[in-house]
C-alpha cells in the first residue's frame, strides 16, 4: 500500500504519512494498513488511535496504549516512537507539529467536528499541557471530501478556525477524496460501502 506525505510536514524530528487506497479486500484492509506503517518506519505495535465519536474532544496521551482512547477525535504527544492515528474517509486529517516544543497532534475534523471546533479544542489542549503558542505551529490538513460533492466546505471552515487561533503556517493540500476514488476512500462516494484511510503522525 502506498503512503503519501505533505511537503509541509517533511521536517526532520517528525514521521507522517497518508494511506491511499488498497487494491486488497476491506476484510483485511487493517492488517495491510498496520504491515504498511510498520515498513514505512512506524513502530504500529506502540500506535495510538482515536475513537472517533464525532466530537471534539481532545487529549494528550503518554502510553503506547495498543487500544483506541474513548470519546475523542484528536490525539496529542510529546512522546517519540508512539503513532498517532486518526481514520478518515472523507472527514479530515488535521496534523499539528509544534517544533519549539517538540510536540504533535492529529485530529478527525468532519462535519461534526468542525461545527464543534475541534481546530481550537486541539490547540487548546497543546497549550493547556504543553504551553504550545498557535503561532508556533505548523498546521496541515489532508484529503477530505469538498464541494461539489459535498454541500458544506468544512475544509475552508477548518483552515478559518485555524488562522482564528493564530495559527501563521496553515497549509491544505487541496485535494478531494470524492474526486479521485482511484487513490481515495470516500464514504459519500461509496454511500457507506468502503474503507478508511490512516493518517498516523510521530515524533522521531
């Protein structure tokens, strides 16, 4: 499986990635995906995952968990070697790398979630356990679903709330999931019969 990366977020102390879409079953998509990201350099046994409920909940995490933290859509770490993920198939990635304080995030930022803000609530908690200042942070947001193909642009409400915060380097790659289904899942797309993609973040 292929693994796409963002210029932005090319920096030395930092591991991404973006998982594009299997040629293999659904059944055995997770397997694939993990097996993916341990080759490119992730130590997956030690990853982190997100619930996902649809929120806005953010939380810091200290311990290589090996489960999925309840009731939140971002996650945050100032500890190396410990992935990331948040899962995606239209919703979006939103990565944050503070490199003063040598810290990360990643958040899923659909509709819900960006109605509920969870750009702020993230930076939030970087700020309240790890003193991070928006203006510090390099800030991107990956594939995502977009107009035409969906009705509300929360990619540009994401990017809005970003700069709201004071985030100065914001960066979006532009691209939509449901116009390039050859690379992509799309939930909408697909009308729910499809996978997801990983974006799985670390500090080196």
């Amino acid at each position: 499986m292929e693994i796409e990366t963002f210029s932005a977020l090319n920096l030395a102390g930092v591991r991404h990635g973006f998982s594009l879409r299997s040629a293999g079953p659904l059944e055995t998509l997770e397997t694939e995906l993990n097996q993916s990201f341990t080759a490119a350099g992730f130590p997956m046994v030690d990853a982190v995952h997100a619930e996902q409920p649809h929120g806005n909940r953010a939380t810091a995490v200290y311990t290589p968990l090996g489960i999925r933290v309840p009731e939140v859509d971002a996650l945050a770490t100032s500890v190396p070697k410990m992935p990331l993920v948040v899962r995606v198939a239209d919703c979006g990635p939103v990565y944050f790398y503070d490199p003063t304080q040598r810290v990360i995030a990643v958040a899923h930022s659909g509709r819900k979630g960006t109605e509920g803000n969870i750009v702020r609530e993230t930076i939030a908690c970087l700020k309240s356990t790890y003193d991070t200042q928006a203006e510090n942070l390099i800030v991107q947001l990956g594939p995502c679903i977009r107009p035409p193909h969906y009705e509300i642009d929360f990619a540009a409400e994401i990017g809005r709330q970003a700069r709201a915060c004071g985030v100065r380097h914001y960066h979006d790659c532009g691209v939509c999931t449901a116009s390039h289904l050859d690379r992509y899942y799309s939930y909408r797309a697909e009308k729910g019969k499809t996978g997801r993609m990983w974006a799985v973040f670390m500090l080196e």
